[in-house]
C-alpha cells in the first residue's frame, strides 16, 4: 500500500459528500437526562437506520455505546457499557434510556431495600440487584428484589 501524502489516514469529511456508492449517512445529536446522545444514522431520507449511538455524560465521559445487531429491521439493540459489558435492549429508546441514567462504574456501587420482614435497611450491589430474585436478611427473610424492580430504577431512592 502506498500512502498519498495529501490524504490523511484519518481526515475530517462531510459524509453527505461522499461519492454515489455509499449510503447517505448523517449523525444526529440530541440530549436524553442530561447526556448528549449522538448516532449515525444511515439513509436519513428513506429508512433511518441506525449503525450505532454513543452516548456522554455531562462530565464529558463515555457512558456506553449502542447498535442495532440487526440493522436491516432495527431491531436486536445491544448496548456496550465502558467496561466492555455487553448488554440486551429491548428497543433503542431502552438502550438510549439506560446509558443515559446509569451511574458510572456501575460495578462496585451499592444500594438499599428494604427487608420485607423486619423492615431493616439492606445493602445490595448492583449486581444483585440486576442479578437476584431477592436478597437474604439475617432475620431469615428478605428484600424481594423482583417487586423492587419493577417499582423502582437502580440508582432512584429505594
Ligand atoms: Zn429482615
């Protein structure tokens, strides 16, 4: 391969400008809880599909990024987190919704339910949380985890 010294290996372009063959690609910017949300969009005046979307926290950090695995249909959202955990969302507006409202790291953290027995706080990981049908107390009982998720959000006041 030669190299021509007037063309970068990576240079800024204009994609409407690019030549016939390829697809008509545009990138959308707009902003979901605070993040901005920017996606490349193929073929914006006929079907819309999206090749993939980033999202950015307001601090300026990668939230994730996300992509249809079937983009012909637009369906099949994955999402990529940081840490490079792949994820299933059922459309993009969920892919979108979750990266833009989960905290970052998202490992390590921790929250608190509430015991259905005695009532007595409980910390749980995030991993529990996502992962668990419930989460065991030393009174013998538990925080039922499957009715807190479906009250609540990871992250919102338990
Ligand atoms: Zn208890």
């Amino acid at each position: 391969m030669s190299r021509n010294a007037r063309t970068p290996a990576v240079h800024v372009i204009d994609p409407m400008a690019d030549p016939a063959p390829l697809p008509e690609i545009t990138v959308d910017h707009f902003r979901e809880n605070g993040c901005t949300v920017t996606c490349v969009v193929i073929d914006p005046a006929d079907a819309q599909q999206t090749l993939y979307g980033t999202v950015t926290r307001p601090d300026g950090t990668l939230a994730g990024t996300y992509y249809p695995a079937d983009r012909v249909r637009g369906e099949h959202w994955r999402i990529v987190a940081t840490d490079g955990t792949h994820y299933h969302a059922a459309s993009e507006f969920d892919a979108v919704e979750w990266l833009s409202t989960t905290t970052p790291g998202g490992g390590p953290d921790t929250g608190t339910v509430e015991c259905g027995g005695c009532s007595r706080p409980l910390t749980i990981t995030r991993q529990q949380w996502e992962r668990d049908a419930s989460a065991p107390c030393p009174c013998g009982s538990g925080a039922d985890l499957t009715f807190h998720r479906r009250h609540a959000e990871w992250g919102e006041n338990l």
